[in-house]
C-alpha cells in the first residue's frame, strides 16, 4: 500500500514540479526604452542645423550671432521658441523646437506652422 501512495504523491509532484521550474527561471530584463527627445538648450547651439535638401539651414552661433548677416537669436522667456532674425533690418520669425539631439533636431515655424526635420550634417 505505500508502494502505491508513492506513486501517486510521485504522479502529483513531478510534473508540478516541471510547471513550477520554469517560473523560477531567472528572466532577463526587457530592452530599456529609447531615451525621449527632449529639447537640450545647451547642445543646440552653436551649430549649423540643415533640412533635407538644405533648403532651411539654421546656424546658430554662439551669443546670440545668427549667421553671418547680422542676424541674431535668442530664447523667448525660458520657453522652448527662438525668435531669429535672420539679417539685420529683417523681421523676427519665431521656431518652436520640439526637441534635439547631438546630431538632430525638430522645429516649427510658428508664422506658417510647418515643422522641418534638421540634422547637423548636410542631407
């Protein structure tokens, strides 16, 4: 008769046994999501940023210098806007930057609300 228990208690525990191992498995740690674009005011500028065919080419200069016309740039308040004047006696245009990385940037013109895609390499 225990010859019997035992293999019933046997014919209960190891396959419990086997469907409770895999869970005990260490798991490995799921991929780390993308970082987030975020605008980083401090590598924006100075850099020369270009759209896709180069037919909008930002270049911010250091302290505010906006090409090489007179132009000039800066933040609207602490607000994620640049207002540029492009040459000096231009009127200002205002870009919202949406955000940036080291090697790319997305931004509106606020007056024709079109957002361009810029990198910092010609494309």
């Amino acid at each position: 008769m225990n010859r019997s228990i035992l293999k019933s208690v046997l014919f209960v525990l190891v396959p419990a046994v086997f469907a409770v191992l895999p869970a005990c498995d260490k798991k490995q740690d799921p991929e780390p999501a993308p970082a987030a674009k975020t605008l980083n005011k401090a590598t924006l500028t100075p850099k020369k940023w270009y759209t896709q065919g180069s037919s909008t080419i930002h270049d911010f200069k250091a302290n505010g210098v906006y090409g090489d016309m007179g132009g000039t740039w800066q933040w609207v308040g602490n607000s994620d806007t640049m207002d540029i004047v492009t040459k000096s006696g231009f009127p200002s245009v205002k870009w919202k930057i949406f955000y940036n990385t080291d090697t790319e940037m997305s931004a509106e013109n606020t007056d024709n609300k079109v957002t361009q895609l810029f990198k910092d390499k010609p494309w």
